[in-house]
C-alpha cells in the first residue's frame, strides 16, 4: 500500500501524483477525439455518407454529455476509485468493438459508450482538486488539465500517424490495450475516497436542477466554454477535411503533423491557472474569448492555398486550442472554488453543457462543409465567439 493511501487524503498533493491524474486525463480524454482526423476515412469505410460523417464524433461527444449527466455526479455518493476503474473498464469493451467494427450501427453504439465511460476523466478532476490547497488550487487543476488538454490535442496526430501506418481499426485496438493498463494501474495507486453523504441517487440527480437554477457562476461560465468548444469541434472536425482536399493535398500524415500545432496550445491551461489564483479570471476570460474569435477572422480574412494560406491555418488552430485550453481552466477554477460536497455535479453539469455545444458543433460541421465548403464553416464558427463575448460583456465586475 502507498504512503498516499496510507493517509487517505492529503492536502499537499506530491508531484509525482498530479503527474499521474495528468497522464491518466489524458490517456482517457483522448479516446473522444482518435476519429476526429480519420472522420473521412471511417465514414467511407463503414458506409456514412458525407453530410452524416460529422456524426462519428459526436455520439461519442453524445454519449460523454449522457456521462457527465448520469455518472459523474455519482463521484459525490460514492467511491471515487471503484467508479473510475468500472468506467474504465466499460471504455475499453468499446474500444475493442470499435476495432473490429464494420458497420456504421455497431460503430457508432460502441462510440457512445466510449463517450459514456470516459467521463472517469471528469472525477478524477475534481477529484485533484480536492486534494490540493485552497492556495494551489488552480495550479493543481491547471496542471491536470494540461494532462487532459495534451490528450485532446495528441490524439489527432496519433490517430492519423497510426492509421496511416496500420489502418484506422488498430487506432481503436491499441487504445483498448491502454485503457485497460490504466485501469489497473488506477486501482492500485488510487487512494479510496468514500464522500460523506446520505444523499440518494435520485435526490442527488434532482438536485442538479436545482444548481443549475441557483449558480449562476456554472450557468456563465458554461455558457462561455459552449461557446468556444462548439467552433473547436467544428474546426477539428472540418479542418482534415480541407487539408486533404484538392487544394491543399495533404496525406495522413500531413494532417498529423498540422495537428502537432495544437499541442503548444496546452500550455495555455497551467499558465491560466495561476492567473485565476492571483484573482484575474475576468480579463484573461476576455482574451480567452478574443483569442477564439481571432482563430476565426483570420482565415476568414486569408483564404489561400498557398504556404501564406497554411501559415495561416497554423496560427489561428495556436489561437484557438490557446483561447479553449485557458477558458477551460478558468471556469473550473471558478466552480472548484464553490463548496466541496457539491464539485462532482457542478462539474457534471458544467462539461454537460459545454460537450453539448461540442456536439453541436461536430453534427454541423460535416454539413456545413459539405453544403458551403470551408467559409461557412469558419462563418458559423465565429458566431459562437461573438455570442460568448456578448454575454461576457454583461458580468458584473
């Protein structure tokens, strides 16, 4: 038995363990996001047409909101350890159908499910939280969430490199193999935290009406981040489609190195962390928000399929995973700032929200792109911005 589950909790959570909750985040957090470059791909191997194929993505997204809903505030009732491993366990089962599907049905039931068990991520966050200090808080958020962010944004290129080289069904096949390792790893090095409460499942489901109806801390903050995750599922989404179009040619493998860019904008979430600890959450939402905006007029302004025209495309996919990564952090710094006991649902619902502004965006972007091509993607993707700037504009100061 560890020192650390020897001790149940401790307030000074080591390094070595924010370390872990960070690369188990990411591990986990990634399976949502392997199809997103391989959406093309997939749909013509399973028999999706094109205005459909944006729909691989967001079952899965469906299923995580379905999760974050359903499962993730059970973190506040009961064992924390058990319901990550279970959850786990269930992702991986999916996974594995996943690799050996051939059908668009059984492909995208399975989706869903790895949608829905993946939401382990969203107790281990609060989870960490919970854990540090009020004073490191949003450094020890931060910092997991960086683990989580550098899945997200790892995962596109991984995807397509290994497809590239063996096929999209081994993507799904090796994430099942480390899945299950991270499962067991978890069960022995996770210490067991139990919540202090009589609260019932039903009455625990029915009071998340009630948060929702008298935070209004969540109901802000999750409208911003639906705002700005809505246009990075919609870009992410169309993005590889443009860039193996005949404009710009790209190979699997191209598209991977693109997606590489991303990766530099997880260094956003630490640094905003220790922004909200020093009690600057407003403004940097502003540039958080702005930066997303900016992701958009940029290629609205340069279309091109000339080296400016990719330049381009690399500046404004920095800008947006930047704005998205901050604004992230920034929201669950403000929740996890709220009483203890209630973390797990106002993190259920917060994600809910927010994945479901994602789904949103991942469904119309096959259309979108199908119908109008590449500027009405971007048109559409700059809407949701404005509209969260808008509304910021109203916070009290």
């Amino acid at each position: 038995m560890t020192d650390l589950k020897k001790q149940t909790y401790t307030k000074n959570i080591p390094a070595w363990y924010t370390i872990l909750l960070a690369a188990a985040c990411g591990i986990i957090v990634a399976n949502l996001y392997y199809a997103q470059p391989l959406v093309e791909v997939i749909s013509s191997s399973i028999g999706l047409s094109a205005n459909w194929s944006g729909f691989i993505v967001t079952f899965t997204q469906i299923g995580y909101v379905v999760g974050l809903l359903f499962i993730v505030p059970m973190g506040d009732i009961v064992e924390n350890r058990k319901l990550v491993v279970v959850s786990l366990l269930f992702t991986a089962v999916a996974l594995a159908i996943t690799a050996v599907s051939k059908q668009a049905l059984l492909f995208l039931i399975a989706s869903f499910v790895i949608g829905l068990g993946s939401v382990a991520t969203q107790v281990l966050v609060p989870f960490a939280s919970f854990l540090a200090t009020d004073s490191s808080r949003g450094r020890v958020v931060g910092n997991v969430m960086s683990g989580l962010l550098l899945g997200i944004m790892l995962s596109r290129p991984l995807s397509s490199l290994v497809a590239d080289f063996f096929g999209w069904h081994a993507v799904f096949g090796l994430s099942a193999t480390a899945v299950i390792i991270l499962a067991i790893v978890l069960s022995k090095l996770l210490p067991a935290r139990k919540p202090s409460t009589d609260t019932n499942y039903a009455a625990l489901l029915k009071s998340m009406w009630h948060l929702l109806r008298t935070t209004p801390i969540l109901r802000r903050r999750a409208a911003y981040h639906a705002c700005v995750f809505a246009p990075f599922s919609l870009f992410w989404t169309t993005v590889p489609q443009l860039l193996s179009s005949p404009a710009f040619h790209f190979s699997q493998k191209g598209i991977a190195l693109f997606a590489l860019v991303g990766v530099a904008g997880a260094v956003a979430a630490p640094i905003a962390g220790r922004i909200a600890d020093r009690g600057m959450t407003r403004p940097a939402t502003g540039i958080a928000l702005l930066a997303v905006i900016i992701s958009f007029l940029l290629p609205l302004i340069v279309q091109t399929s000339s080296p400016i025209g990719i330049a381009v495309l690399v500046v404004s996919s920095l800008l947006l995973d930047a704005g998205v990564s901050a604004n992230l952090v920034l929201g669950q710094r403000a929740l996890f700032s709220l009483s203890p006991e209630i973390r797990g649902r106002l993190n259920g619902l917060f994600m809910a929200i927010f994945f479901l502004g994602g789904a949103i965006g991942s469904a119309i972007g096959g259309w979108a792109y199908a119908a109008g091509g590449w500027s009405t993607v971007l048109w559409i993707g700059i809407a949701f911005p404005i509209a969260a700037i808008l509304y910021f504009a109203t916070e009290k100061k």
